[in-house]
C-alpha cells in the first residue's frame, strides 16, 4: 500500500494538533500546482497513491476539514464505467474531483476511493455527490460509507 500526498498551501493551515507544527518548507503552491505536480511525478515512485491527494488551505486552519481530491483517469482501454440508476460515473473523465471532508474522515475517503469495488464506491462518491453534500460543501464520509454498508452495490439514488 502506497502513501497519500498531503500539501498545505495556505502557512495557517501548517498547524496539525495542539503544540505541533510541519517542519516544511513553505513553496507558496496552489491547488492546480499540487495537482500538476502529482499527475507529474507520482508515476515516478512505488510509493505514492496514484491519482489522490489531500490538501489543507486556509479554510482548513479554521474548519478543520481537508479537500480530497480524486482524479478521474480515462483509462484508453476501458470502456466508461455505467452504473444502473446513476449512468456514467464520473461523468467526466481526466478532471480532479474535490471532496472537502473533516479531517477525521479523510482516511476513510481515502480508502474507499482507492481499495473499495467501483460499484460501491462510485456511486456514492460520484453519483450521490450533491446529496451527501451540506449546504457548507462539506462531504458527509460517514454518511456515505454507511450508505455503502447498508445498501451494497448498484442501488439507485433515493
């Protein structure tokens, strides 16, 4: 198992807990230049998730929620995958989707994303977006999976 990036682009998001700071450089990067650089170099080494990054900004600092953001590769010799109730998931491909979580429940994206069966994750993460979605733009994680545990794969919207 690979590890996940996390970039802070924001110097009030660098404080992870109480009394403990990142011992970082800071690089004054953007969202698209974190983005870039994964689509750049995650390749390059076994030890990087492919196509998932985590990243805290300024709103983190204050919020205490990270943005997960999953790249929606089309990959040439699959066929767009279509789900029952839902059509094709994710409706675009090679485009990064941004899923603002809290902090807490970012493993648990992370992992769904990366090792849960596409028809159980996708329709969630992809087809329920909006719906799991507060009116802040925060992605309700638990609600999800306990979607996802509950309902199994393939199940239309509500």
């Amino acid at each position: 198992m690979g590890r996940y990036l996390l970039f802070c682009i924001a110097e009030e998001a660098k404080p992870l807990k109480v009394d403990e700071t990142l011992d970082a450089d800071w690089i004054g990067a953007t969202e698209q230049d974190c983005q870039k650089w994964t689509l750049e170099n995650q390749s390059k080494v076994n030890f990087i998730e492919q196509d998932i990054i985590a990243i805290a900004n300024t709103r983190s600092a204050e919020d205490e929620r990270l943005s997960i953001q999953y790249y929606g590769r089309q990959i040439d010799d699959l066929v767009p995958l279509e789900f029952p109730g839902f059509g094709l998931l994710p409706q675009e491909y090679n485009v990064w989707y941004d899923f603002r979580v809290d902090s807490r429940g970012a493993s648990e994206i992370l992992a769904r994303l990366g090792y849960v069966a596409l028809d159980v994750s996708f329709p969630r993460y992809f087809g329920r977006e909006e719906e799991l979605t507060d009116e802040r733009g925060i992605f309700d994680v638990a609600k999800a999976v306990r979607s996802m545990l509950k309902e199994g794969p393939d199940t239309p919207p509500c």
